[in-house]
C-alpha cells in the first residue's frame, strides 16, 4: 500500500477539487432535483444541447455540471491550480511522462471559461486542470444548502494502480487507508478530495457536498425531508476523514452526500492509518446503522469506460438495476 514517489515529481500543484460533471440519462429530472430540492443554483442551461451548469454558495463559478447521456456516468473531475503558467507546466510535464492530452493547455471553451488542459486517468477517466475560471456574486451562506463539491469516491479494478497515478502524477496525498478497500487522497488541508474503493468495474460511487457545519447538516436533512427525500444511509460520522454523511440518490440513480466537519489535515505532523473495517468505525455515531442493498447496489454504478469512450447503443439499460452491488467490505467509509 505504500509507494516511493516518482523521482520526477507531480505535474503540478492541486489546490481544491472545483467541479464534478455527471453524464445522466434523466437530465431535466436531475437539473429540477439539484436546484429545487438538493440546493444548488443554476448558472447557466443549456437545453438544446443537454446541459446545465449549478453553483453552491462558495467562490467557484459552477460544482457541478450535468450532461445528457444514454446512461450514468462521470464526465470529468476539474481541480483547480493557481496559474495558467502552472496549466502549461502542467502540460510540460504530462507529455514527459508520455500522458498526451486531451485538451492542450489554452482558454477552456466552456461555461464560466478559465484556462486549463484536460487527459484521462489509467481507467479513462477525464481530468481537468484549471485557472482563473470566470469570478461569481458572492452568495449568503445562511440556509443549509451546500458550500460545493468536497469529494468524489470512485470505484476502481485496481486500488494500488490508481493510488500511485494521482499521487505520482497529480500530487495527491495519502490520508489513509481503510484495510486495503479504500484509499483516501487529499490535495489540501482536507482529509480527502478524492477516494478510491476497490471494486469490480470502474465507475462512480457517490459524490459529496459539504454543508458549513453539522447544523447545517442537519437542517439540510430536514429540508430534503420536507421535499420527501429521506436518506439511503445516514446520518452518521465517519472515523476516516471524520465527516458526517448522509447518502441519497438523484433521479437517475447517482448518490450524493451531504457532509461536513472533515478532518483538517496538517501537512507535517498527520500520519496516516490504516482503518479496520468494523461498524464502529465506519460510523462513530453509531445512528446509521448498516448500509443497505439498495445504496450498495447505486454506489457499486455502471461500468464506466468514461466519458471519451464509445457511447453503447441507443436503447441500453440506463439504470443499476439487476447489476450486482457492492459487498459490506466494498462500500464506502
């Protein structure tokens, strides 16, 4: 589980993760479920060609973009750097280690714009380097709805593959480990940005939304509730990353998670654990209680080649259904 570092060093400096992209069968019903109900704001629609990009009350221009596809998937993770000239570093950099772009270094031609670069990961998935993305009006911070995107965790074929990649490559940190089933990576003060969970098939398991604090939280649960939303598993708390949750499901089957009060890491004195996977770790409350099939079953996804793979043919199964969950051992801490 542990790696020696690359000797030529990550391409660059992450500052925060700032945006995720879902791919979604079921868009308009997601666009009214993030923005009515979950508490995001819409920035910009797009309906003609399937798309909607949606802010939460934090600094970044959108966190989430959402995209029409014949079936769910991830379209791209964007973390933010501090300079174009770090983005053409970037690019410097990858081509050295024989990763070709996507997207080669230059203004991103997109909603709320910036300059930036895109590639994929070993398992196809879309990344996202960017700076100096459009500015937006501050919003109050008030209700409990969310701040923005926290953490993404994806289910992965090959734990160790992929833990080397972002740390290597993208300069991730471990956080810690839970048995050899998950692994936490963060890029700044934050437990983690980004966790990986060893699994049959590459996809996405659920993506988080931190709420200010844990009375936001719970005011957040309490809105949804009067929107007759009620959570799949939570709420609880988390020993690693020591977050609460509380897991739901969109229209099309995707999990989202509220979240707050992550462990704030600092750099020189954390030392990282391996977790046993045992009840009352993976809920220090002890109020949630065990998982169920059904969050298992959304969180264990779709196969997900990713987003610049061959789309499958019109009229395939866009839903979960019938596809195997996730065991106890494989869901997510």
């Amino acid at each position: 589980m542990l790696h020696e570092a690359a000797p030529h060093g990550p391409v660059a400096r992450l500052r925060a993760l700032r945006s995720v992209e879902l791919r979604t069968p079921a868009l308009t019903q997601a666009a009214d479920f993030y923005s009515e109900v979950w508490g995001l704001e819409v920035v910009e629609s797009d309906r003609e060609n399937g798309a909607h990009w949606l802010r939460g009350t934090g600094d970044e221009h959108h966190v989430l973009s959402l995209t029409h596809a014949s079936r769910n998937g991830l379209g791209r993770l964007s973390f933010a750097v501090a300079t174009p000239g770090e983005v053409d570093e970037a690019g410097r950099r990858l081509l050295a280690r024989g990763v070709l772009p996507v997207t080669e270094p230059g203004p991103l031609d997109q909603v709320g714009g910036g300059y930036g670069l895109r590639f994929t990961d070993p398992e196809g998935r879309l990344i996202e380097l960017s700076a100096e993305v459009e500015a937006v009006a501050p919003r109050g911070r008030d209700a409990a709805v969310p701040v923005g995107v926290t953490h993404a965790v994806l289910n992965t074929t090959d734990i160790d593959a992929l833990v080397a990649f972002y740390r290597d490559v993208l300069g991730l940190r471990v956080s810690d480990w839970s048995e050899h089933q998950m692994a936490f990576l963060r890029c700044n003060a934050d437990h983690h940005c980004i966790a990986f969970n060893q699994a049959e098939w590459a996809s996405l398991n659920h993506v988080a939304y931190e709420m200010s604090s844990v009375d936001h939280f719970m005011r957040g649960l309490g809105r949804l509730r009067h929107h007759g939303v009620v959570p799949k598993w939570g709420p609880g708390r988390h020993g690693p990353g020591n977050n609460t949750f509380s897991y739901f499901t969109d229209p099309a089957g995707l999990v989202c998670e509220y979240t707050s009060e992550v462990a704030q890491i600092v750099e020189d004195a954390w030392i990282a654990r391996v977790w046993r996977r045992v009840p009352e770790l993976s809920d220090l409350w002890g109020t949630a209680g065990p998982p169920s099939s059904e969050i298992r079953s959304h969180m264990a996804g779709e196969p997900d080649p990713g987003p610049l793979a061959a789309s499958p043919a019109d009229g395939a199964d866009s839903t979960n259904a019938g596809t195997p969950s996730l065991s106890d051992e494989e869901v997510s801490a």
